[in-house]
C-alpha cells in the first residue's frame, strides 16, 4: 500500500521530514514505467512540515494524495489544525497531494502557477495521474516572509533546477528547505539552457548565512542527523561546471559519473546512490542535445 515505506523524520527542534522511497524491489503504481516509480520513489524523496503549537507549514505536498493524507494525519496527531502549503516548484512529484490541503492557503511563485496551469491537462492525465490537481491560492514574484510561532520563514526564489525554485530559510535555526535546488547525489537538469544562471544562484546561495541544508531529494540518514553542508552547494555547483565543460570535452562527457564526482564522495559532501548514474546520463544528454541546439 502507498505510504507503507514513509518515514517521519525530525532532522531539528520543530522541522519534521516525510521520507519515503529507496525501497529495493519495491515499486509503488506498476511494474512499467511511470514518473512515480522510476523518478520521486527511486531516488527517495522528503517533505517537510515546519510546526509551531497548532501551526505547521507544509513544504510540498509529497509523491501522492495517499502521502499527503498521511503527513495531514501525523501533523493532526500532533495537535496541528491550521495549514499552511508552500510549493518549491512545478514539478508532480511536489504538487500531487495538493487535494489534500484544498481547504488551506497554498502559496507558490508566480512562476509556479503559471507552469501548472500550464501542464494541468498533462498532469491530470499522466501516469499515475494527479487528478484533480489543485492550484496555488496565492502567489508572489520572488520572496516572501512568514512568521510561525515567532520564527521567521525566509521564502527566496533561485534559478537553479527549474527557474520557479522556491526555498525556506529559517534564520534563527541556520537551515536551509532547498526543493531541488540541491540533490544528493546530484542535480537533475531540467532546464539545459539555464546551466549558466543556475550557477549565478548558486553562488547567491552559497553567500546566505546557513548552516545545514535540508533537500527534498537526498540520503534519508543523513537528513535525519541533521542534513547536510553547505559543501553540497559546492558540489552541485561543480556538477553543473563539468556538465559545461562536457560539451567540449569528448573524453570527460565519457567518463564514469562516479570519477567526475571523486572529490565530493571522498569529502562526505555528497553520498553515491547508484539510480543517480541514470539521472547523470539524462542529464549528459540533455545538455549536449541543447548545446548542438545552439550551435550556429
């Protein structure tokens, strides 16, 4: 049953992490493919809830509606009653329990809701579909502040994955919600052609004041110790570095994902998961298919 695998996870004082995926052998809508089971499930993939008394803010709203009814369910166990969604970006597996928190505020950039509108049929439709996909209730362009029991929540976009990237900072705590902006073992290419002004926000990142970093997409143990570096924004940044330097570089766009990736691995910054050389080679094709695009 979807759900069984979840983890609740509590990487800090009032931060709660929905973790579920990196099950070997098990698959959660069928044995062919699918974006559920060969994209969010596969690579693991946390929400979070950020709670305060009978208040929480729900940092998307996870893989399925069964997921999103279950962190609905534990938050209510927990004497939570007012909601909160915030959406770190367009992508399904972020927005499919959305029908769960109908009834509350979901906020989103202005980019965000534009791009759902924009692929609601493909979504609705999809495999397994995400029926009915219910929109943000309001918007903003590119930052936000929330209180939630005294603690401020730092809400900024950065261009890095897919350019409507929302993330949280809580400046009192020192930690960073990052969406996909940042991904253990590495980023998925989304947008190809914007690898130079994902690397601009990533060096905006990097000078925000943090301390540890909370991905949707990582290690379920490292999250819950805590979460990682700020060396995972280094990484990512020479991940998106040598995909660039692949389109000139025969022998480097050949190499074994893991050689290119050595110095983080050796570091601890990042953590090697196998499923992450396929995304490595999507990732290789995408940005030589929009280099050869551009070329004259």
């Amino acid at each position: 049953m979807i759900g069984d695998t979840m983890r609740v996870l509590e990487p800090a004082a009032g931060v709660l992490a929905f973790y579920d995926g990196r099950v070997p052998g098990v698959r959660l809508h069928g044995p062919g493919p699918n974006w559920l089971d060969d994209g969010a499930f596969v690579l693991g993939t946390a929400s979070y809830a950020l709670v305060a008394g009978d208040e929480a803010v729900v940092y998307d709203t996870h893989m399925s509606p069964a997921h999103a009814a279950l962190v609905r369910a534990d938050l209510e166990r927990r004497g939570v009653r007012r909601f909160t969604v915030v959406l770190s970006h367009w992508h399904r597996d972020h927005v499919a329990g959305n029908a769960v928190f109908a009834d509350c505020e979901i906020l989103a950039l202005d980019l965000t809701a534009d791009f759902l509108a924009a692929n609601r049929a493909d979504y609705e439709t999809g495999d397994p579909p995400i029926r009915p996909l219910v929109m943000p209730t309001r918007t903003f362009a590119e930052g936000l502040d929330l209180s939630l029991g005294g603690r401020t929540l730092e809400l900024r976009r950065f261009d890095v994955h897919s350019r409507d990237g929302l993330v949280i900072r809580l400046p009192d705590a020192g930690i960073l919600l990052a969406g996909d902006t940042l991904e253990d073992t590495l980023t998925y290419v989304a947008e190809p052609t914007r690898l130079d002004r994902h690397l601009a926000d990533l060096d905006r990142m990097a000078a925000w004041p943090v301390a540890r970093i909370l991905p949707n997409h990582g290690d379920p143990d490292r999250i819950a110790a805590g979460g990682y570096g700020t060396d995972l924004i280094d990484a990512t940044k020479r991940y998106v570095e040598i995909l660039k330097l692949c389109c000139s570089d025969a022998a480097l766009a050949a190499a074994p994902v893991r050689d290119l990736l050595a110095p983080d691995l050796a570091s601890g910054a990042i953590l090697w998961f196998e499923p992450y050389a396929d995304v490595h080679a999507h990732n290789l094709a995408a940005v030589l298919a929009a280099e050869r695009t551009d070329a004259p």
